[in-house]
C-alpha cells in the first residue's frame, strides 16, 4: 500500500477494532483476499504481459465455474490430439497470471505434452478482485475434473502453496490433485507468516488478528497453524522439485529449507540471482524442470545458479544450444 493509504487504512481498523474486534477481523479478511488490479505496472512488466499475451493468443480457453459463483480460468495447449501425450498444469503468484508464466508453458507445450495453465479467480482473465486458499485449491480441483490427472504441476508463490495444500488433502471435501510429480518455484512452505505481516501492517491488535484467524477457519475449515506445507511433503509419497533464489525477497528462502528439511526425498535447486519473479523465465530453471520432469537433477541440494548467470528466453534455446 502506499503510504498514505495505508495511514487511512490503520486508521479506519483502529477505530473499528475499538468498537468490535470480530468485524475487524472479518473486514480484515476481505481486504486480505483482495487482489492486485490485473494492469500490469512498470515498463518491464508491462513488457512481460505483452509477450505472454501474444505467445498465448489462439491457444483454448476455458471458463471454470466454482462455488459460491466464483470462476477460474484455463488455457490449454497441445489439448484433444490423438495418441498418449503427458499433462502438465501450471498455476501463477498473487497478482500475476498464465500469461507470465509464458516461457515456462512454452517450454512444456514444445515436449508435445498437454499443458493446461490456470488463471486463478481474482487474476488474469478469470475476472473478479478476491482469493483465498480455499478458492485456489477448489479451481485446481475444478481443473483436474475438466481435463483429468496431470503427470505434473507446477507452481509459482501461491500457486506452488496452492498445489501442496491441495496435494496433501488439506481442504476437508476437496478432492486433492492427483499428479505424479511436483514442482514449488519460490513457494511458500506455511501461510502463519503472512497473515501476522498483514495484521501488524495494518495495525491489528491482538483480539481482532484472532479474529481474522478464525475467519480463515470458517471459510477453509482448516486452522491457519494447519496450512502448512512443510510437514505434509513427505505425505504425499511423490516427487518434489523445489526452486528457490536466495535473494527473493517476497518469500524467504527458509520457506525451500523447510521444504528441503521436511523430507529428504525432496530435491533442491537454488536459482541465485533471478529473485522472486524472473525465476519463472530463467533458461537455467527451465532447463531443471525439463530435466525432473523426465526424472532428472537427482541431487538433493547440489544444484545453484551463479548470480550472473544470463536470462535466456525459451524461444532463443535452440539457437544458442547449436553455436555451442
């Protein structure tokens, strides 16, 4: 937020907390969930949006109805061709979409795998300004009873938070994803963090941060303490690919250990240098996926990226491949 929003925005929960911390906490939850616009901001995302927006120009588009009237969006590439193909479905960040993740769908749609890529409610063009955790997992059911099970998902931020939540069966009542493999980019391992960052910037006390805590209970039927990725890892007996950068600055790289240290099966890349939001379109983290998903980079924390290392766009792969 910016500064003086923000100062009218503590101001207003000072005073409604004062009266009734419960209504508080509610209107707390509703400005959580409220998403970014969807308008991209800066001359670089701006550029992005653009790119993905023509890479994904023609392909099928798919409008997911889900409880409560909210809808999800999906794009599918390579989908309905005869014979057996892999399938792979890919989710977004907060306040981003499919088409950012253009360079990672390229590259799996080029595998001539069937790529489905979701627009969460709130985001891209699936329409609408409010998410949760239990919209987000529900869309990627709803995905999974349109199109079938996925050999792979693959997941940036909250979208990787999402696919573990949904994976390990969290959500009482919704069918979990049932893939074969996992991929967590710059993911989440829990979601405690998050909403204490939220009530300590906008200024909650204790008894309406407890009420915004038991809202998150009513609408997921899971305690906030219980989403926790982490301890469900190993639980759900599949591979799991987690790609993080040391210098992302959104989510913190503990969020990979924990990840790493919840069960030694999970295999570790660190992408040092590309942060929190060009991780997804780095040729090396590219190139690892490609390589787990045909059941590669088997070293459990050996894998890094030198900060300098050069952003390469999927569609100048193979030409710089044959000047080697």
């Amino acid at each position: 937020m910016a500064n003086f929003a923000l100062e009218v925005t503590r101001l207003g929960f000072s005073a409604l907390q004062a009266v009734s911390p419960d209504l508080a906490g509610k209107a707390a939850f509703r400005l959580f969930c409220r998403t970014p616009s969807p308008r991209p901001k800066g001359e670089k995302a701006k550029a992005a949006h653009a790119a993905g927006v023509i890479r994904l120009a023609g392909v099928e588009r798919f409008v997911l109805r889900l409880a409560g009237g909210a809808k999800a969006h999906a794009y599918r590439l390579n989908g309905g061709a005869i014979g057996q193909r892999k399938r792979y479905l890919v989710t977004h960040g907060w306040g981003s979409s499919a088409v950012y993740m253009a360079e990672l769908i390229s590259m799996l749609s080029a595998t001539g795998a069937e790529v489905v890529a979701l627009d969460f409610p709130g985001h891209g063009r699936a329409g609408g300004r409010f998410l949760h955790m239990g919209l987000a997992v529900g869309a990627i059911a709803a995905v999974e009873q349109r199109f079938g099970a996925f050999d792979a998902v693959i997941g940036h931020s909250f979208g990787g938070a999402a696919l573990m939540v949904s994976a390990a069966g969290l959500l009482p009542g919704v069918a979990p994803v049932t893939s074969g493999r996992l991929v967590l980019i710059g993911a989440p391992s829990e979601m405690a963090w998050l909403f204490t960052d939220f009530g300590r910037m906008i200024g909650l006390r204790t008894a309406a941060q407890m009420a915004l805590e038991k809202k998150v209970h009513r609408v997921t039927g899971r305690r906030l303490g219980e989403f926790d990725a982490a301890n469900s890892v190993g639980a759900i007996g599949r591979p799991v690919l987690v790609i993080h950068a040391e210098d992302d600055k959104e989510v913190s790289p503990a969020h990979a250990r924990r990840y790493g240290a919840a069960d030694p099966s999970v295999r570790l890349f660190w992408a040092n240098g590309f942060g929190h939001r060009r991780i997804v379109a780095a040729a090396p983290v590219l190139g690892a996926i490609a390589a787990f998903l045909e059941g590669g980079v088997d070293e459990k924390a050996g894998e890094s990226i030198k900060k300098d290392a050069e952003i390469i766009p999927f569609f100048e792969l193979p030409a710089r491949r044959a000047a080697l």
